[in-house]
C-alpha cells in the first residue's frame, strides 16, 4: 500500500472540532481527521479554537501523518479519524 499526504492545508471542521486532511492511498484521496482534544492532548494546542489547533498541526505534520499512516494501514482505503486515545496507546 503506497501513501501519500499531498502538501495542503488542513480544513477546520468548528461544528465536529476536527481538522480534516487528504491522504492518497494508492492514488485514491481518502480523508483523515484529527480532533481538536487530540491536538490538545498530545500536540500543544492552547484550545480548540481554529488558530490553535492549526498552529499545533503545523508543528507536528510529519508525526499526525505518521499516525494515520499507521491507522490506515490497520483499515484499508477508508477515512480514518485520529482521537486523543489512539495517541495514548501508541505512546503507551
């Protein structure tokens, strides 16, 4: 399974309080996420305003894309969203 993250910026989702990105399993664009508490939790996002959780994403690209690099493996070509708990067992 080939992926690839292509160089776009993050959407912010404020009613789901996620920050969506593409990945392009095999040539096909699927779509991640990951959500402001992770962002919080994990990555030094001050809140989960828009500006916040966009700046700790910057930060931190290559770990969340090799987080969902990793989810997606386990999941095939669907959408994955990446959650505080996910970091949690990986870092545990």
């Amino acid at each position: 399974m080939q992926i690839q993250f292509p160089d776009e910026a993050p959407q912010y989702r404020g009613p789901d309080l996620v920050l969506t990105f593409p990945a392009l399993v095999d040539g096909r664009r699927i779509n991640c996420s990951i959500t402001a508490e992770a962002l919080e939790d994990h990555f030094g996002a001050q809140s989960s305003r828009e500006d916040d959780v966009l700046r700790a994403f910057e930060c931190h690209r290559h770990k969340i894309h090799h987080a969902a690099c990793r989810l997606l493996y386990e999941v095939g070509m669907k959408p994955v969203i990446l959650h505080s708990g996910y970091f949690r067992f990986c870092e545990g």
